[in-house]
C-alpha cells in the first residue's frame, strides 16, 4: 500500500458491510477481523475471500475490537482497506447513455451520513446506474456511510463532481431526463411524473431543499403528499419513494 493509499485508509465494519466490501472486491484490502470461535457462513465466506486476496486474517474478541474501532456496532467484524473507490462521472454519462432505461441519482449537498447510507442501499436495491454528489457540503462515503448501506455502497458508482449543475447538463446532452423533489409552487405529484426512459432524480438537502439553480436545471419538480401535520419527509425516505416509482413505472413499460 503506498503512502498516498495509506493517508485514506479506513476500516469498515459490521458483518454484512465487510462481508459486501470483500465480494465487491474493488479496494486495496490489507487486514480482516473476524469474531474468535465464530464460525458463521457468512464469517466463513469473508476468510474464505480473505484467502482469495491474499490478505491476512485475525480472530479478535470484542474488547480488542473496541478498542481499535471504537464504540461502533461492528460485531467483530472489520476489513482495514483503502479509500473509497470513487468513480469518474463520465463513467455514470456513458453508463446512462448506453442503458434506454438508466436511473440516476444526484444529491444536493446531502449532509447527514445515515441519509446518503440509506439513500445507497436503496439506489443498489433499484438498480440505478450511478450517484453524483458534490465535493463540497456534501456527506462523502465514509466506514459509517458503508454501515448504513449494509455495505451496498461497495456495489455502487458513486462520484463526486467540482459543480451539480454542470454534472445534470451533461446527463441532459445524453437524454437523461431529470426530476427535483421539492414543495415549490407548480411542482407535481411524483407519480404523475414520467420516470420511463433514461431519467435523473435529485434529491436536495436536509434543511434548504434543492438549490436554487439545481432546481431550475431540472426538468420537472415533483412533490409527495402529505396527509399529516409534517411538512416533509426524511431525504432518504423521500428519494427512496422516488426510485421505487421509477422502477414500478419502468416495469409496467417491459
């Protein structure tokens, strides 16, 4: 591992999202804990991948797995790798242009780690091509991003661009249409928008919302209703009612 490598280093942690880092296989991987006297399928299959990659195992009990990871829930499971592989967004463009039905999703300086862990797993569950998030004010992929994706950010393209704006134009030059989630005057029902064909969904962040200029960039703007007192929903729980509708929408059209 160079030096450069060793600056980003980082231990993921928690049976399920070791488990998913080791089958995805995409980092620089130099050390796996698993639980001592644990002898689980899915602790076999991590030592068997260990053993793959050539990369040294450990058995560890929870008081020295405290110790080196701190009071997080890992379950005595930990993977010591390199930073997370991000992809170019030119490789999201292609991805998007090459596939007629292509999902993809932008977050708008999303802050909270639990909110883009979430958001993560349910854009792997759906099958969305990749993310684009910005490299400023903006949550990055962290060992608790990968924890609240039970690991399926280890699946994902995910990139980070200089300006949205700029990211959503170029996704619009390849026929991606895109839709903002916001309360704005004139915005529509999500469900009486049109997610068939390539489409974009950008989800704001958890206080301002879309950015002026992000919202404008979109095509359309769409809202989901709310029955009770609350105003909103959570962003994750938002955008993942949005990726779910573009599935259901894309699936009616097979």
């Amino acid at each position: 591992m160079d030096r450069k490598t060793r600056k980003k280093e980082q231990w993921i942690y928690g049976r399920r999202p070791t488990l998913e880092a080791l089958r995805a296989g995409r980092r620089e991987m130099t050390e796996l804990i698993v639980p001592s006297g644990t002898a689980t399928d899915e602790v076999e299959e991590m030592i068997a991948l260990a053993r793959e990659y050539r990369i040294s195992v450990r058995a560890a009990q929870r008081g020295e797995c405290d110790r080196l990871l701190g009071q997080v829930n890992h379950q005595c499971c930990a993977l010591r790798c390199g930073g997370y592989p991000y992809t170019a967004a030119e490789d999201i463009y292609e991805a998007a242009e090459a596939d007629p039905n292509a999902t993809v999703l932008l977050l708008d300086h999303l802050e909270d780690p639990q909110n883009l862990g979430s958001l993560l797993r349910t854009a792997e569950a759906c099958g969305v091509c990749g993310v684009i998030l910005p490299e400023d004010r903006s949550a990055a992929v962290t060992s608790a991003v990968v924890r609240a994706s039970a690991g399926a950010a280890e699946h994902m393209r995910v990139a980070r661009v200089v300006n949205l704006t700029q990211a959503m134009n170029a996704l619009k030059e390849r026929n991606v249409w895109l839709t903002g989630l916001d309360m704005t005057e004139g915005a529509k029902v999500y469900t009486e928008i049109d997610f068939r064909g390539r489409c974009g969904i950008v989800v704001g962040s958890e206080g301002r919302g879309l950015g002026a200029l992000v919202g404008k960039t979109c095509d359309y703007i769409g809202y989901i209703p709310m029955a009770g007192r609350v105003e909103s929903l959570n962003a994750a729980v938002a955008g993942a009612l949005v990726m779910y509708e573009a599935v259901r929408q894309k699936n009616l059209r097979k």
